[in-house]
C-alpha cells in the first residue's frame, strides 16, 4: 500500500491525459481514486486540495501539489485498518467471511462491467478456511511475513 514519489507522479501523469500540467476535477477524481483505492467525494477533495466551493468546478491542481497532498494523505494510511475497512465492505451479512455470493453482490459496485468472475479467480489465491470463505484473518496475514509478495499490477497506481 506504501506509494513512492515515483508512483504518484506517474499517476498523475497517467490522468493527465493531454499533458495540460494540470488536472481537472474529473482527472483528479480519477487519480485520487486510484492512489487510495476508494473514489473520494467531493467534501473529501475539497479539504485534501484545500480548493473553495466556488472554485470546485473549474479547478486545476497541479502535479506538485498533486505529489505533494497525495504523499502526506499515503503517508497516514493505516493498511490493517483498510484492509479491515474492505473485507467489511465486502462481508454483506456479517458473517465473518466473504463468500462467493456477497463477492458477487459487491463487485458491480466496484467495477459495473460484469467482470466479477474475473475477479473472484483472481482473489481465489487469498487464504481460506475449509469451507472455501475467506475470512478476514486470511486478508489480514497477506500483508504479514509469513508469505510471499502477492504479484504486483503492472499499473503503478493500481
């Protein structure tokens, strides 16, 4: 979860698209919801980018302060209380684990193409106890030293 300099200057890059040295407020929705993984809403960019009401529409942030609000927002995420804050996302019914059909229920949300198959072929490699669930103390160890690194995403801000 940790993002190098490096890694948001590419994200912003990437959303960049024609290279105007700014983002507008849909590129910076873009790239903020692929650093943090979540989309932000507007009250949330409002008091990272510290931009008035008024100016909301219109604006354009700039790549310093781009890498600049980005790098301190990473540097005080919490990635056990994410990964807590995801696996409740994704745990409809409170059951203490994720089963295929609130996997099912919840990616449409994340990503409406239909592509939750994918998806959940994808996740299988998590952890899971012996009735096929993946339960939060399985999310939970990825990020422990017990096992090896996961297969990194070829986009640097994904």
């Amino acid at each position: 979860m940790l993002r190098t300099t490096a890694t948001i200057e590419e994200c912003y890059r990437r959303y960049d698209g024609q290279n105007k040295g700014y983002l507008t407020k849909s590129e910076l929705k873009w790239a903020v919801t692929a650093l943090l993984g979540s989309a932000p809403t507007r009250l949330v960019l409002l008091s990272l980018f510290e931009i008035s009401s008024e100016s909301y529409d219109s604006v354009q942030v700039d790549k310093d302060t781009f890498v600049r609000v980005m790098g301190r927002r990473l540097a005080n995420v919490d990635v056990a209380e994410a990964i807590r804050r995801w696996f409740k996302a994704f745990d409809l019914d409170s059951s203490g684990f994720i089963s295929f059909s609130n996997f099912t229920q919840v990616t449409p949300w994340l990503h409406p193409s239909g592509m939750h198959s994918r998806a959940w072929l994808h996740a299988t490699g998590v952890p899971r106890n012996s009735a096929a669930h993946t339960t939060y103390r399985g999310r939970h160890s990825l990020s422990g030293s017990r096992h090896e690194p996961r297969q990194q995403s070829t986009c640097p801000c994904a």
